[in-house]
C-alpha cells in the first residue's frame, strides 16, 4: 500500500467517523428532546388525576359539611328552646318563694291554683324535641382506600401490546357502530336489487352472424 492511499483511507474513515459523531450528537438532541416531552405529557397526566382528586375531595368534604351544619343548626335551636323553658321555669320557681311569703291567706289561697297551674306546663317538657342517641355520630361517612391505593401505587407506563390492544378495541367499536349506522338507515329499494332484463336479440342478426 502506497502512502498515498493510506493517506486517503485514513481520510475517507475521518469522514466517516465525523457523520457518525454528528449522528450521535443529533441523537443526543433528540433524546433530550423526546425526555422532556415525554416528562411534560407524564406531569400533565397526574395533574389531570390529582385535579379528579381534588374535585372529588371537594364534592366528599362538602356533604359532610352539609350534615354537620343540619344537625348544628337543629341541636342550637333545640338549646334554645331548652334555655327559654328553663327560663320559664326559674320565673315560676321565684313566684313560688314569693307567694309562700306572702302573709295575707286569702291572697295565698287566691295566688296558689294559677301557679300551680304554672308549676304544672313548666315540669313538662313533652313538646319539646328529644336527641336520639347517637346523633352526634358522624361515622357513615366511611372511606376506605385501600383497593384505589392499590391501583395507584400499580400506575406505569402502557406497554406496547396494551396499547396495539386498546387500538383494536378502538376499532371494533368504531366498526360495530359503523354497522348499526348502516342498519339503522333508509332501506334500499327493491327494484334496484333485481337483475336487468336480457336484450331481445334479432333472429336475422343471429342468422348472418352464424353464416359468417
């Protein structure tokens, strides 16, 4: 081998080399490029599933609060009907002291039967509303995680025959309802099904077309 060809060799594997690298740099490109695409599309897809979560967290709380606030509102109003009747009552109990001072006997004997009366409507306590036990409970709004946690921590990524799956379910559904659009359309007529009537051939065409 001369030196000259060496030298030619050596510069046609330079070049080589050289489009080599320079794939190797375009390939390094687009991997960064591909890995922040698909870093984006991942980051996306869970913002999109923590705002489910959050909205439906939103939705949950929000009953519960709507419970809570039913049964504040109803158990103040029954203390305050509970405190207006105990008010009552002290009010009669000072009217009881009072006309058992009171020294004229025709004035006591006249006083005692409306307040006994009194003493009476304010020992009931028939009209008013009684708690059930265990309404405090908040308990039936129970949540349980555990098969959802499950399925979180199983997240990843779709293989690709997962995927060539979910593609022929695609198409089979777009191909059944593209059968039921055709089925559920106007009918063809009938006339246009039936084959055409065969032409009336002229006897002397046949003739001299045979003679020929």
């Amino acid at each position: 081998m001369e030196l000259s060809d060496g030298i030619a060799m050596m510069v046609g594997n330079n070049d080589r080399m050289q489009g080599i690298i320079s794939q190797l740099e375009e390939t390094c490109r687009a991997i960064e490029e591909n890995g922040r695409r698909q870093k984006t599309m991942v980051c996306e897809k869970f913002d999109q599933l923590y705002s489910v979560l959050e909205e439906k967290k939103r939705e949950m709380s929000q009953k519960v609060t709507d419970e809570q606030e039913e049964k504040l509102s109803y158990i103040r109003s029954l203390t305050r009907k509970y405190g207006d009747h105990l008010e009552q009552s002290c009010k009669v109990v000072e009217m009881g002291i009072q006309n058992m001072e009171e020294p004229e006997m025709a004035l006591f004997l006249q006083n005692t039967k409306p307040l006994l009366k009194k003493i009476t409507d304010a020992t009931s306590t028939a009209h008013l509303d009684k708690v059930e036990r265990g309404y405090e409970n908040m308990d039936h709004f129970h949540v349980e995680f555990k098969k959802v946690g499950q399925a979180l921590r199983s997240i990843d990524f779709i293989q690709e025959e997962e995927e060539e799956e979910h593609d022929d379910e695609e198409g089979e559904a777009e191909d059944e309802e593209a059968a039921q659009t055709v089925s559920e359309g106007s009918a063809v007529p009938t006339a246009s099904l039936q084959p055409p009537e065969p032409q009336q051939t002229n006897p002397s065409t046949v003739t001299s077309a045979t003679s020929s």
